[in-house]
C-alpha cells in the first residue's frame, strides 16, 4: 500500500511534469465537461492521452515515465471555486501485466492504493486547470514492447460533478534525440552559418512522421521558407515579443536506431538587429504534436530529412517518447552591435489649478533590438523628476513612485516629487515606450523643469552598456516656458489650450524635432491608468540645453526689454 497526500503533489505535479517533458509531447485531454446538472458545479478530469514505457531492462531496474493528471474547474468569476471535500478514484485493472503504478512524492494518510485500486482524498478545487497527482508508471515484468493498457480516473463529492478521464500506456516506442550543433556564438552583424539539423531515433519503435520546430529571436533570421513549415511571429502588442516560430511537418517513418540530418542545411543569419538572440530546435513524432494551425506556410521547397548513412547504429532503449527531456536543443547568441535610446520630454502650459497633459518617453534608434528574454529583467527604466509647482494626478500604471532620492515610498497613491517607469524585458529596434502624466499646475514657476532620464534598471548600475550615445539619455519637461503662452485651457502643448505633443526623433537618431510625435507599438498606458502593459521598446530624443548663471539672466532680461520696446512701438504708431 502506498500513501499520498494529494495537497503535496498538487504543488509538485506542475514542476515534475515540465522537467519530464510531457507537457510538449502530448496535448493533455480530458472528457467534455457535461452542463451543469442542478446547478452543480462540474470539474473536468484529464492528461496526456497517451504514454510510452521503457521498456523493463534485464537488470530489474526499470525506468519511470511520469503520466500527470490534472483537474480542471471552469468556473471564474467572484465565489468560484470549490471548498468541499472529493475523493478521486484510479482504476488500475487495465495496466495488470503491462505496467506497475505508484504515485509520487512524499507520504500521508489521504491517499491508499490497495491491489489495482487507488483512492485519494482531497479538499477544495480552485478555478481553472491544476495539477491533481503525479503516477509514477513502469513496465512490469514480463512486458514486451507493444504491450498496451489504459488507467480510468473518476471522482466524487458532495455538491459537485467530475468528468472521468482515461489514459492509455504503452511499452516502448520513439525516442527521438536532437543532437547540439557546434555553433560559432560570437557574432557581427550579417554573419550566416549552417544549421545542419540532425536528430536520432533511438527508441523501440520508429516514428511516423516527425515535426520539427524552430524558434529564433528578433536579431536572427533564417531566410529559407519551405513549403511545410508554418510561420508565425509573437503578437507585437505582448510585452515579451521578440520571437519568430516555424513549425514543419516532416512526413516519413523515422525507424529506431537511424539517424536522421536535413537534406540541405538551415542557413541562420546575424541581422542588422542583432544583439543577444537565441536559437531553439526541437524535435517530435508528428502524430504527437502537428503542425500550428496558425501561422503562414513558406513558398519554397519542401524540407526534408534523410538518413545518416554512416551513422552508427543505436537502438538503446530509453514516452511515446520515452525521454522528451532530450528532443530539444538552444543556442545562444552575442552580436556586436549597438542600441541607441534617446529619451523625449515636453513643453506644456497651464494656468494655475489646471491639469495639462505631458507626454514623455523614449525610442530606441538602434540598430539593435535589447531582449532579456532569458533573465525576464526588464531592460530599462524611464526615470522622471516632476517639475516644481506642480503635481502628479495621474500616471500610468506601470510608473512607480518613488521619494526624491529615488528611494521607496509608503504612499503610492499620492504625489509623488519622482516616478520609476520600467520597460518590459524587451525593447524593439525603431520603436519606444511612450507615457503620458498628467499634471496639475499648483503653482505658475515659468520655466519649471523636471527630468526624463532613460537607465539601467538597476539604481546600482545606472549605465546602458549598449548604448554609444549616453547624452541623449536625458532630456526635460518643461512647465510654461518662456514665450510660450500661459495655456488656460490646461491641456498642454505650445500655446492656450494646445495639444500636447512629443517632439519627434530627428533622421539618424539625433535630437528630435518638433515635427510630431513618435511612433511605438507599445503605450505606457492613458494617464487615467492604462495598463502598461505593452512591448517596452525605448526612444530617447531631445537633450534640452539649460542656459547657466548669468547668461539665462541676461537672456531673459533682453527678451523682456524687446517685447517692451515693441509694445511701446505700437501704441505710438
């Protein structure tokens, strides 16, 4: 008899799972869950479909394969969920001979496998998929390769409904290996090298039909398109885009023990983008995964893979596929190369007691895309200093703020003298982070200034090391500067009740122009609190120059003497 509480692999099912593999080898399929019966709330079993053995090895240590059983409550909304307790049952007469069964993890009263039956007891289900229980499967002794049967799960509670769910294993069967390439990794930009793709099968059982899968980061490109592949990129409005993805579909009986290389190699190219980019192949039976539905096919030849002829034949037995762990194969990239990010301020006006509306922000002039896809750090931070005289009312939400000093502050809510914007973890090549504060004039200082200043994300390292142009960096935002009207409609912009605009970049990343806003794929969010939430790409513009000591006095001295020799002028004409 073996124990097992249900709590303990609930919380470790997720983790086992996708260190196995599994989740990417087989789509994980339950019953459809019937309508709700009396109003009862109806929780839908489920796992992979089905999974292969090792076979039982001649020295009596036979290796576990991990089938996952999860357990599903769609119901959302507030006073979702289930607090009751249920009892999930597992009929095991379908794998007599063919495979033994123990759950995973550690020990407790809950749950009991008595002969081919196993009954777990457990409390609460939360909304959405979870995981319910980890099995540990064998073959049993005596098996051979093809054996077959299938575990049944079922459940029950008081005040609630399951769906049962029933899973098939299998002794033996592919077991595909992708082989790591010897890739140069130090790179300049347009640099190309072959990608001679070459993966075994050294399972018990061929493989019908493979599917192969590319993925490769923004800098990197590969420039063929064949007709059995599927394109795709990430939708440009997730915050982490940056990926490219070709699904094919190889057709064929990939036997066991053969190895297998393409007919013609990829080739993968360095773009004008690149920076740190990562390539990913995996390999998969077809019949395991097909091909995306999503995505555009390639216009060019049909890929192909052929067999290694001299290739040393291996039948070494290691679910369908039996070690998915070892289907996939990464590299990663450093490309020479740089990023500029300029940032962008503003220049509003407002008669006192107004809200006027700044837009800041910056670009990011390449040539190079900055992705932290790996580290999930986000790349940078847009650092902003409110002007004196006034007060934030509205920022976006991604904005945090901060104490003068940059330090943490108890008020969050509240103005604050100083707000910390970060990006996401990636910051796309022509494109930038745009925010718009709004701002209520306390106080008319002609000439305020505050400070947008585009960093590192960490306040310990300030410095962009991609960046060749730290000077742009920073740039001002300036409340009713001189000259520039009072703005009493307290909307912003260069005049009484103008817009607000950003001053464009210039052509060649220099300081921006007055020309217009720039443009992004991603937004900070409205003022008002939007979420934020976009792709992060960074831009930094202008560098207001700030006139020093005595010549910003005698500047605004002589202005002032010539508008009232005008005034003079005109009333005498």
């Amino acid at each position: 008899m073996t124990r097992l509480s249900p709590r303990a692999a609930l919380h470790r099912a997720a983790g086992s799972l996708a260190a196995a593999g599994l989740l990417a080898v087989a789509p994980f399929a339950g019953a459809t869950a019937p309508a709700h019966a009396a109003g009862l709330p109806v929780f839908t079993l489920g796992g992979p479909p089905e999974t292969g053995l090792h076979p039982y090895r001649a020295d009596g240590r036979p290796e576990p394969s991990t089938v996952g059983i999860t357990l599903d409550d769609p119901s959302t909304g507030e006073g979702s969920g289930f607090e009751g307790a249920f009892t999930l049952t597992f009929d095991l007469s379908g794998v007599a001979g063919v495979a033994e069964v123990a759950f995973a993890g550690g020990t407790g009263p809950e749950c009991e496998v008595t002969g081919a039956t196993a009954v777990c007891a457990g409390r609460g289900v939360r909304p959405g998929a979870q995981p319910a229980a980890d099995l540990l499967v064998t073959a049993a002794t005596g098996s051979e390769a093809g054996d077959s049967g299938t575990i049944t799960v079922t459940g029950e509670a008081e005040g609630a409904a399951f769906t049962p769910f029933t899973t098939r294993v299998t002794v033996g069967g592919p077991d595909l290996v992708m082989e790591e390439l010897p890739f140069r990794t130090e790179l300049t930009p347009g640099d190309r090298q072959q990608a001679p793709i070459t993966f075994a099968n050294r399972g018990t059982r061929d493989a019908d039909g493979v599917l192969l899968t590319l993925r490769y980061t923004r800098g990197l490109d590969i420039p063929q398109r064949y007709a059995n592949c599927r394109y795709s990129e990430d939708d440009p409005d997730l915050p982490d885009f940056g990926w490219t993805t070709a699904r094919c579909s190889v057709e064929g009986a990939f036997e066991a023990g053969a190895t297998y290389t393409l007919a013609t190699p990829l080739t993968i190219e360095a773009t004008d983008r690149a920076f740190h980019d990562t390539f990913l192949y995996r390999v998969e039976e077809g019949a395991a995964a097909g091909p995306a539905a999503h995505g555009e096919h390639g216009d060019g030849d049909v890929l192909k893979a052929v067999p290694v002829r001299d290739a040393k034949k291996r039948a070494a037995v290691r679910n369908t596929d039996l070690t998915p762990h070892d289907n996939q194969r990464e590299a990663d990239f450093r490309t020479e190369n740089t990023a500029d990010f300029a940032a962008y301020g503003d220049r509003v006006s407002g008669a006192r007691g107004s809200t006027v509306t700044a837009a800041l922000g910056f670009r990011n002039e390449g040539p190079a895309w900055i992705g932290r896809l790996r580290s999930g750090e986000n790349v940078a931070v847009v650092d902003v200093t409110v002007p004196r005289g006034a007060s934030v009312v509205a920022k976006p939400d991604r904005c945090r703020a901060v104490t003068a000093d940059g330090g943490y502050r108890e008020d969050r809510t509240g103005p604050a003298p100083r707000y910390l914007c970060p990006t996401s973890t990636t910051v796309r090549d022509g494109e930038g982070l745009d925010l718009s504060f709004e701002l209520r004039i306390d106080e008319v200082l002609a000439g305020a200034e505050g400070e947008i200043t585009v960093r590192g994300a960490s306040p310990g390292n300030p410095a962009l090391p991609f960046d060749p142009a730290p000077a742009n960096n920073t740039a001002r935002l300036v409340l009713n500067p001189e000259g520039g009207g009072s703005g009493s409609g307290g909307t912003g912009g260069g005049g009484p009740g103008g817009p607000s605009t950003p001053p464009a970049p210039s052509p060649g990343g220099g300081p921006p122009t007055a020309s217009g806003p720039p443009t992004s794929s991603t937004s900070g969010g409205s003022a008002a609190g939007g979420s934020g939430t976009g792709g992060g790409l960074a831009s930094t513009g202008s560098v207001a120059l700030t006139v020093s000591g005595a010549a910003a006095v005698s500047l605004v001295t002589g202005l002032t003497l010539v508008a009232a020799a005008r005034r003079r002028a005109g009333r005498h004409a």
